[in-house]
C-alpha cells in the first residue's frame, strides 16, 4: 500500500494558491500577495500568513485588458501541486463571485463588438480627418 498523507491544519497561503492553480509559480503567487491582489476575509495578508479550512480569500488575476476577480472559499489543505481536477476541490467559488464574473464577461464581449472588424481605408481615415477638424 501507498504511504498516507499527514493530515494538513495550516498552509501558507502562497503555496496554497499554487496548489490550488491560481498561479503558475510560487514566486507569481508571492508577488501578487505583496501587491494587494490577495484578500483573506478582507484584510489585506502577507506571504507567511497561514490557511485553514473555512477562509474566504478574494482573488484579483489578470494583467492587461481583463481583470478577473473571485471570491473562494478554503475546502481543502494541500501545499502539494496536482492535476486540476485535484486542485479544483480544494475551493469552491461563491455565487455571488461566479455571478459578477459571468456580468464582467459579457460586458467585455459587448465592448469588443463595438470595434469595427478592419481598419479604416485611406479614404476613410481622410472623411474622419474631415470630420474632426469641423469640430
């Protein structure tokens, strides 16, 4: 038989969002706790600070353009990285969260749509000149 895993109480929360795959790195993990992007039952946190079952961290991801945040709550302990499926129980994301990102999703989809599919011809560029210049 396969050794057993000691039973986890507490995890920093660095290791644990890497295990959990919000971020690819450990060091990713830390630099987004250190800037801000990480809450533990909203109080800003540090790096060493420890998880445990029942915490609800909010999670700000993305860099450029789309800005994602989540709203989970702490199932699971793990400080070990595994497959996604593995990772995916170790949180369950709040409704109120899945909700606001589907809301955010959509309304980027729509902003896109607005953007005409090429760019303007050399004629064209020239009436929008035109048109600035009278106002």
């Amino acid at each position: 038989m396969g050794k057993s895993e000691p039973i986890i109480e507490k995890v920093r929360i660095d290791k644990w969002l890497w295990a959990a795959r919000f971020f690819r790195t450990r060091s990713i993990a830390k630099k987004a706790i250190e800037g801000g992007k990480v809450h533990m039952n909203g109080q800003r946190v540090k790096t060493s600070k420890e998880v445990i079952v029942g915490d609800k961290l909010t999670i700000r991801q993305g860099g450029s353009g789309a800005i994602n945040e989540k709203t989970v709550v702490v199932q699971a302990l793990s400080d070990n990285r595994g497959n996604a499926t593995i990772a995916q129980t170790l949180y369950s994301e709040t409704a109120e969260s899945k909700s606001q990102r589907e809301y955010f999703q959509t309304q980027r989809k729509f902003a896109n749509l607005a953007r005409p599919d090429t760019k303007p011809n050399k004629k064209q560029r020239r009436e929008l000149q035109r048109l600035k210049s009278e106002f």
